[in-house]
C-alpha cells in the first residue's frame, strides 16, 4: 500500500515512516506546495497530513484535491496535536476517514488505521 504523509516536523515525519514497517511503501513531503505533484504522479493509497503545514493550512490543499476527479476520492488521515477540536464531519467532504491524535499514535494504532481507512487496495 503506497502511504504519503505530510508533515512539515521532519523528526516526526521520519519516525512515522519507520514505524510504518513492512507492507507499505511510503514517501514523505514537508512541502504542501509540492505534494500535489507527488499525488498526481506517484498516486497513493492514503494520505496521512498534519492540519498546520508552517504558514500553510491542510483544508486548502484539500480544497484543492476536491476539485479534481482523479484526486478527489484519495482517503485522508488527519494526524494533528489539534485532534480534538477537529470533528470528523466538518472535514468529511474532504474524504477525511480518521483524525488521530499525534500524541497517541502508536505503530500498531498508524498501520491499523491505514489498513482500515486507507484506499483501494484493502
């Protein structure tokens, strides 16, 4: 399963990819300006994104994955010290499946969620 995640924290980018394990091809962007290009050419199964980006918000760059077809159905995982101020159906239009807390995540609770939450080859 092809995993991108989003995080502009390359320490925790870097940690989530090792904790990721076996099973999952994962590539990591810590620019939002950029990450469009790797969905369009790499096509993930999943995207996991940190809501603050630097100067940069998450529900833009989502806008913009909604407006396109091709794009628009990719599941997104939400991974945020925010967590719980964000509900899950103010950001379902975006195809957010799961919002988990950074500081909870275990490896075990990441890969599950992405088995379950993340895209077509589930």
């Amino acid at each position: 399963m092809k995993v991108l995640i989003l995080e502009d924290d390359k320490w925790f980018a870097d940690s989530l990819r090792a904790n990721l394990g076996q099973g999952f091809d994962v590539r990591v962007c810590h620019d939002p300006e950029k990450v469009f290009d790797i969905i369009e050419k790499w096509q993930p199964d999943v995207l996991l994104a940190d809501v603050i980006l630097g100067a940069k918000n998450l529900f833009v760059l989502l806008n913009e994955i909604q407006s396109y077809t091709d794009t628009r159905t990719l599941p997104v995982v939400i991974l945020s010290t925010v967590a719980q101020q964000i509900k899950i159906q103010d950001v379902a239009q975006y195809n957010v499946r799961k919002i988990l807390d950074k500081t909870e995540i275990t490896p075990e609770k990441l890969r599950e969620t992405i088995q379950r939450q993340g895209g077509k080859n589930v």
